[in-house]
C-alpha cells in the first residue's frame, strides 16, 4: 500500500516537474537551410529579372504586338506566384530544403541549355541561311492558275532557270552583251507569267530593238519575300553581281509589308530587329520561332505558292473575314530602310556596277471597284487585322519617297513606276502584274534605261 502511493506520489510529483523544466527552456526557431534560399532565389532569379527587364521595356515606350506576347509576360507572373506559394507552404519548403542540389542543378542546366540553343540559332542564321537569290540550276517549272485567280493571265506559264540559276536565257561573255540583272521580291520574279510575259524579258525585248554597240542580256533573280535586307546580303556577298554592268532593283513592297505584318525590320544579314526599345526575352530567336509558327499557322496559314494559286483563294478569304484597322503604325522602320538601300547604293559603287531603282507601283486606291477590292489579301498586321486600303496607299508611298528621296540626294537613277498606282487593269492582286501590268514595267523601265543608253 505503502509502495503504490509512494510510486504514485513519485509519478504525480516528477510530470509537473518535467513539465515544467520542458517549458521553462525556450524554443530556439528552426533556421532556414541556407541552400533552400540559394535554390529559392536561383529558381526566382530568371523570371523575376524578365519580368523586371519587361517593366523597364513599357516604362521607355515598348508596347505588347500580340496575345502571344501577352502569354509570355503571364507565365512570368504565374511563375513567380508559384515560387512565392512554394516558399509560404511548409510541405513545399521541406521539398526544396531536401532538393536544393537538384533544383539548383536543374536551373543551371535549362539556362545553359537555352544559352546555347540561342547561341547556335544565331550561328547557323549567319553561316547557312543562304542570302542567294538564285535557283536550281537548269530546272523548269509550269504554272496554270485557275481561271479567274488571276485577272489578266491567261493560259499555262512556264519558268525556265539557266545553268547559273538564272531566270532568263544563258549569260554571255561580257565583251559580247551589255549584262542587266533585274533584282526584287515577288513583283520581279513574276512566278504566275510566262518567261515570254515577266516583264525583265520585256525589258530585254524592247531595248535590243534600239540600236545599240552590243546586244543587251537581262536576267531575273527576283524571288517572293525577299527584301532590301537579302537584295544587300545578294550583291555584296554572291559573285554574279560585280560580272554585271548594270543591276535594276525593284523594292520597298516586301520592306514595308514585313514591317506591317510582325513589327519588325530586318537588317543586312538578316537578324530581326526593332528599333524601339524591347526586352530581352523579345530577341529570342527560339521564342521568334514560335511566334513564326503561330502566325504561319493562325494568321498566313497557306503562304507557299502553288501552280494553280489555290493560296490566293484562301489569303483573299483571311482577308474578308478579318476586321479592318484604319490606322497606320509608326513606320520607324523607315530609317533602317533609308541605311540599307545606302549601303545598296555604296556596294554597287564598289563593283563599279550601274544602279537603277524602281519605285514599287500598287492597285490600292481609294477608288477601287468592288471586284479589284476582292482580289487584295496583303497587309496583315501581328493582331490579326488587316490594314485599310487607304492606310496601305499611304505607308507604301512613304516607302517609294523615302527611295527617291534618298536617289536624289546619292544622285542615283531611279524609275517612278508609281504612274501605274491603282489602274486596275494592271494587277492581278495588291502589287503584282499581270502581262498587261508587265508589259507596263517593261515600258517604264526601258525609256529610264534609255535615258542613259547601254555602251
């Protein structure tokens, strides 16, 4: 009896006792794992620096181009909330203090991975992206649009490409033939007329029945969605252009509508660029590819022409359906265009190589008849609308006199083609000929050329 209440005194005296000591000695707080900070602020560092970057971007003048722009800078948000919440939960804390190695090592690597991904699309840009504008050598290729595509071509058209890549017959010895190369966009290469019909033959029928010391040889390099950035990389980089005497440049549509249609300019090699200020991530050429794709997909879905011109049916379509913008954007592409037609003018100087401009000539107009207004598909913008006709007139325009502008002032030839602006019986679609708008050209250009005639 005596033992339990002793045993019972012991126990009922010692709890408290322990209890007591347990509570008298205070809780030190549980440091955080100085790595689970570091795997922390590695993982937060990449997008709150965007983010940040983004922020500085709008406080000088940059502004969103698209929704895929728009995603990007959510995800940035999204992501920082995520780690915020990680940090704030016990559970997810636990997983980065046991992680910290791996999560640190996974950021190091995926940044890595991204650096040189960028690093080796930037190389294979410069290196392999070709800047030609030539052909496969000795290929033929025949185009039957469908009737009533294309107003004012008639029948099959035939492309024939020489050994040297070439449209046009075959380059004869320079002592032999005064040598003209004619050099454009989709406007020179007039892929839907025959070799008979594009209007550089034209141009090469009308001035041999003048009489001159040689014959007169020209050929037609032009090629669709090429600008003044690769004309630039062409004559200055391919060999054929120093064998030339004299290089026609027919330009400025291809300049002004990429501007339009992605915000952006080109530079001589090619490099996308935007003179206004942008944030980093915006220079990504992965994330450039991406948006290249979605607008390949959603906004141009059939860019590739075919020999029937089916794209033009569906681009007409894209067109009707899309709602109109009537206001022209900031051309501040306007001066890189003014930089690389100077460097144009100052590469043929070099190869001691005649130049000669054309201006670009349009079917917009504000007078257009129904039926010409449903032939137009061009001038797209990065939000999905399309740019109003008169809006179209007035950038173009802005694109030929800054180029006579700038002949002026170099003292260089220039041909104003701009006599055939909205005559609706020379265009098949918003700036390309028909044999009746061909045949024009080739008018034009060879009372210029004849101006100063051919030795």
């Amino acid at each position: 009896m005596s033992a339990t209440r002793n045993s019972s005194f012991k126990a009922s005296s010692l709890a408290p006792v322990g209890a007591a000591v347990e509570e008298s000695v205070p809780r030190v707080p549980q440091r955080p794992h100085r790595w689970l900070i570091v795997a922390v602020l590695a993982i937060a560092a990449l997008p709150l620096l965007l983010l940040i970057d983004t922020i500085v971007a709008f406080a000088r003048g940059w502004q969103t181009q698209s929704r895929l722009d728009f995603l990007f800078i959510a995800c940035l948000i999204v992501a920082l909330g995520l780690i915020v919440l990680a940090v704030i939960f016990s559970q997810s804390r636990a997983f980065l203090r046991r992680q910290w190695a791996q999560m640190i090592l996974l950021v190091a690597v995926s940044v890595g991975t991204w650096l040189a991904t960028e690093a080796a699309a930037a190389l294979y840009r410069r290196q392999f992206v070709p800047l030609s504008h030539l052909w496969t050598p000795s290929t033929q290729q025949v185009f039957n649009p469908k009737p009533g595509t294309m107003p004012g071509i008639v029948g099959e058209s035939r492309v024939t490409i020489n050994s040297l890549g070439i449209r046009g017959p075959e380059l004869p010895p320079d002592h032999i033939a005064y040598r003209i190369l004619c050099i454009g966009g989709s406007t020179t290469e007039c892929i839907y007329l025959d070799d008979s019909e594009a209007w550089p033959h034209l141009l090469m029928h009308r001035l041999n029945h003048n009489p001159h010391r040689r014959p007169i040889w020209v050929g037609n390099v032009g090629r669709s969605g090429f600008s003044s950035d690769q004309h630039l990389g062409f004559l200055d980089q391919d060999k054929l252009a120093k064998e030339m005497d004299c290089v026609v440049l027919l330009v400025g549509a291809n300049d002004f509508l990429k501007f339009l249609g992605r915000g952006k300019g080109f530079d001589a090699t090619g490099e996308v660029w935007e003179r206004r200020p942008r944030p980093v991530w915006r220079r990504s050429r992965l994330l450039d590819l991406i948006r290249k794709t979605y607008h390949a997909w959603n906004v141009n879905k059939i860019a590739v022409e075919d020999t029937v011109g089916s794209a033009y049916v569906e681009r007409r379509k894209q067109r009707q359906a899309a709602p109109v913008s009537n206001v022209l954007p900031d051309l501040v592409e306007l001066d890189g265009y003014r930089d690389r037609l100077r460097a144009i003018v100052h590469v043929c100087r070099a190869k001691n190589v005649r130049l000669v401009f054309l201006t670009q000539p349009i079917l917009y107009d504000s007078k257009l008849s129904a039926s010409a207004h449903s032939l137009l598909w061009a001038g797209w913008m990065e939000d999905g609308k399309f740019l109003s006709v008169e809006q179209l007139r007035e950038g173009l325009d802005q694109y030929n006199n800054a180029l006579q502008s700038l002949c002026r002032e170099l003292n260089v030839e220039c041909v104003d083609l701009t006599t055939m602006n909205g005559q609706e019986s020379f265009f098949y679609d918003d700036v390309h000929f028909n044999e009746a708008g061909a045949q024009e050209v080739a008018r034009l250009v060879a009372e210029g050329l004849l101006q100063h005639p051919p030795n």
